[in-house]
C-alpha cells in the first residue's frame, strides 16, 4: 500500500510539472496564433468584401451606362462597353450579363466574349429555374435599387452571384438586368492573400448554405463535376473550430469563417509531453502491479488452501448425511431378507415385508437421485433449457392426478385455483420438477384432512404459481436456511414418509436456471405459502 501510495505521489508531481509547463507554453503559442488567426480572418473578409463591392460598381457603371444613353443601346454597344470596363480587372472573363423584358424573356445576354453564348435570347427565365424562384425577379422591376440574390449554380457550370437592378427607357420599365459574376473571382483573391497550406475558410449564406469556388451546396443540379479542393469539409474541422465574421452588402449576408488546418506547435508539444508523461506513468504502474500481483498471488493461494478445507469438510459432511441415511433403510433390507429367510411362507405371507423393502429401496434411489440433482445444478452452465409453449391448464391437471395419490391416504383435499388459458415459455420438465417438489412437501409436512392449494396467476409481465398448505408453517430460524441443502428444518412428515433435505435446495436451483424467483410467507402453527414467479408470458 504504501509502495503505490509513493509511486502516486511520483505521477502526481510529474503532472503538476507539466501541467504547470504547458500552461505557460500554451498561453505564449496560443496568444502569437490568434493574433495571427485574428489578422488572416480580417483580411479574408476585406478581400471578400472589396471584390463583391468592385463587382457592385461593375454593376452600377453598366445601370448608369443604360441610363444615360438617350435611346436605349442595342446589344453590341453594350456588350463592348462592359467588355473594355471589366477589361484587367478581377472580373475579367468571369460574368455573364443578361437582359429581360417584363415576361421574364432573355431579349439580351453575352459574357466577356460572345453574344448569347449560352443561347438565352428568346428563352423564358422560368425555363430554365423554374416556378419557384419567378417572384423574386418580378420584384426587380418594382424599384430602381440593386438586389443581390443569393449565389447558386449557374447553367455556365460556374457558382455565381446576381446584382440585380430595373431597366427603363424613356421613363417606362421594358424589364431588368440581372448581371452574373463568377463567384470564384471573390473567394479566389481570399485564398491568393494567405498561406493555403495553414488556413481554411467556410463561405456561407445568410440562410446558412454552404458554398465554395465550384458549387453552391444547396442540393441544387451542379452543371459540371468539378470538386474544390479547399472546401472546409474535405478537413477534418468541426464548425466551432471556426472564427467568424459577416459581410453585409447591398442587403445581403454573407458569413465568412477561418480556422486553421493542422495542430499548432503547442498541441504537439502537449502531445509529446503527454506520451512522455504515459511511458514514465506506464513503467511506474507496470511494476507496482507486478508486486500487487505477486502479492495477490500469495492471498488467493492462501483462500484457495481455505476453500479447499472448507470443501473438505462439505464433502465429510455429505459423507457422514449419506451414511445416515442409507444406514436406516439398509438395515431394514437387512432384517426383513433375514425374516423373510426363517418363516415359512405357507404359514405367513411374505408380501409385507416385500412391500418394507422396496420402501427402503425407493429411499434409498430418492437419496441417490437428490445427490445427482444437487451435482448437476452446481454446474448450471452444462444444463441445457428445452423451451416449449407450456399450457399451465394441462400441467397442474397432471400434477394433481400425480399428487392427489399421495394425499389421498392422508384424507387431504387437493384443490386448483388458477387462471384459465395461461401460457408460458419455459423448459417443461423443470418447471414440472419444481411444482411437484412443493405440492408434494405440502403433502408430506401437513396433518390429515388439511386442505392443499395450488394457484397460478398473470402478474404483470410474468406468471405466479402459489402453493398454499394449512402445515405446521416455518419458523424464522427455518426461512433463514430452507435453501440450503442438507437442512433438517422443525417440521416433520406426518405420514411417516421419508425426507432427504435436499428438495428445497434442488427447488431453488432450479428457479433460478430458470430466471424466476421463489418467496415463501409462514408462522409458526398457520400454513405456508410459497410463492413462484417466472418471466417469459407468450
């Protein structure tokens, strides 16, 4: 005790010390990365928001554009005035800009090289996005602000993101523009400000879809196979382990979040110190616990030597219960084969004396098959259950017919009270063992003309059998050990029949092989009544 209280005392000390270390370590590391972290999510929102904000003003030259010109433009002149606009700039090559009439009807639509690229002009908006997202675009023409919609994946196999704003001419709404910019362009300068090998950032929506430099994640058709190979998900980095920060522009939302990739230097530290920390601990526990073992060793030897001598002395003990009960019959056989030896079986029938003998017999075999039984359910695990339906009507039939021969002698009246229709699940022939035990003690121990009961009745989820005797009951001395086995308990047959002490303990064993439970209630001079219940109702 006092060597493992020392090596303890060893561990502990060795913890403090490293705990109190990597504190101090941890809190230098833990300071310089977040500061660093605090420096790289500013900057990730900065980059995010100047290009969303470039592609606003992209957006607002191409409205002011339109509105300044005295006739509305045709096709080519807008398509080349926002070509030379997003010329060398971030947006170069990567929009899309279309214009409908009031019937959601494409009339314009080019990117930075050609004019209906994706041949839109005459198709219906509602063609190609559905029902669903039509009201939206009807509220363009309701007011001359810019409306940002969400991004979402684009027929062009890109993610892209609208600003959206009225057309006019000469005062009269003809539709709306809906420019489209690429939305890698924004989230490809975040990426190209930091180190992509540390940090990872999460792009979201206001309405918390997920999105990257290739898809919107909102279970929508994806129009290419292309995967980012920076996508937050593709590391192992729970939500929480991000910072965050919005982005609000032209009424919408954006979140944006930064984390790092990798373990910093201080969780590898702490994960040397700690594997340190598990060998040193590891060595220390291995050989107290070999001098632990050696010590246990010593005291289960010592209790094996005491088991054994108690065992020893169970087995004189059944010896000497053996010899005493054999003793008796086997001097009965003894005397009545010389009886049967010196009378003359002309003068006198012999047939009593071979009725006491085969009695001696039978308990002599009772005693035997006791003594087996008891073997035999010592070592439960070797017993196999033989389940079947059991009907408890046709059981108790039997058991009174078998029974009511051994209380007929005696004037005693056998009487059935149980439920009708039962059914249980259980080994037949244990339960029979177990039944017949108790009708037939109940039998045995009570006086002439008493009356005998046995019940059987559903208790919740099992089924209850009582066996209810007007004997001579039990004392408190006699509930303590009727269990056990080789217990001659207070009372005694009344008929002169036979008893090995060794039912109740086979009764018990049996109930429990069986997962039940038996209880019994008595006092002295007012019956008995012993309670089984088993689980298992069909």
């Amino acid at each position: 005790m006092k060597q493992t209280l020392f090596i303890y005392i060893i561990i502990a000390i060795t913890a403090w010390l490293l705990v109190i270390g990597n504190i101090w370590i941890s809190g230098f590391i833990n300071n310089k990365e977040t500061q660093e972290l605090e420096a790289v999510h500013r900057n990730a929102i900065d980059e995010f928001t100047e290009t969303v904000e470039g592609f606003g003003l992209f957006v607002s030259s191409i409205q002011t554009y339109i509105n300044e010109q005295k006739e509305f433009p045709d096709q080519e002149h807008l398509f080349n005035y926002v070509q030379n606009f997003s010329r060398g700039t971030a947006l170069e090559n990567k929009y899309v800009v279309s214009i409908l009439d009031t019937t959601h009807t494409f009339i314009y639509s080019f990117d930075y090289n050609d004019i209906n690229a994706n041949n839109f002009i005459g198709q219906n908006l509602e063609s190609i996005i559905g029902p669903e997202g039509m009201a939206k675009y009807s509220q363009i023409m309701k007011s001359d602000a810019l409306n940002l919609f969400k991004p979402h994946n684009l027929v062009e196999g890109q993610v892209g993101i609208s600003l959206n704003f009225r057309v006019k001419n000469k005062g009269q709404t003809i539709g709306y523009a809906t420019p489209v910019v690429y939305f890698n362009a924004a989230i490809e300068e975040v990426y190209k400000q930091v180190n992509a090998e540390k940090f990872v950032f999460r792009f979201t929506t206001a309405d918390s879809i997920d999105f990257d430099r290739e898809r919107v994640h909102d279970n929508s058709k994806v129009y290419h196979d292309r995967t980012d190979p920076l996508y937050y998900k593709n590391f192992q980095i729970t939500s929480e382990g991000f910072k965050y920060g919005n982005v609000s522009i032209y009424g919408y939302n954006f979140i944006i979040g930064t984390a790092r990739k990798e373990l910093n230097e201080y969780n590898w530290l702490l994960i040397a110190s700690v594997l340190w920390f598990i060998i040193f601990s590891g060595m220390l526990l291995y050989i107290n616990n070999q001098s632990i073992k050696l010590k246990h060793s010593t005291l289960l030897i010592g209790e094996q030597k005491e088991e054994l001598v108690k065992l020893n002395k169970e087995k004189d003990g059944i010896l000497g219960v053996v010899a005493h009960d054999l003793r008796s019959p086997i001097n009965n056989i003894q005397g009545l084969t010389h009886l049967l030896e010196t009378i003359d079986s002309k003068e006198e029938e012999p047939k009593p004396y071979f009725d006491r003998i085969k009695s001696s017999i039978g308990q002599m075999h009772q005693l035997i098959n006791d003594l087996l039984d008891i073997s035999n359910f010592q070592n439960a695990e070797t017993i196999s259950l033989n389940v079947e339906e059991v009907n408890i009507d046709a059981l108790l039939a039997e058991l009174m017919e078998v029974a009511g021969k051994d209380a007929e002698p005696k004037q005693q009246k056998l009487t059935v009270n149980a439920t009708k229709g039962l059914l249980l699940s259980t080994d037949r022939f244990l339960l029979w063992r177990v039944l017949e035990n108790l009708i037939s003690n109940a039998i045995k121990f009570s006086p002439e003309g008493k009356a005998i009961t046995v019940g059987a009745k559903k208790t919740d989820n099992t089924i209850e059998f009582t066996i209810h005797d007007e004997g001579p009951g039990f004392s408190e001395e006699d509930k303590q050990k009727m269990f056990r086995k080789f217990q001659k308990l207070s009372a005694m047959p009344t008929g002169g029949e036979h008893s090995t002490g060794l039912g109740l303990s086979i009764v018990k064993m049996i109930v429990d092989k069986l997962g039940g439970s038996i209880r019994v209630e008595s006092k002295p001079g007012e019956g008995s009544c012993f309670y089984v219940k088993f689980p298992g109702i069909e």
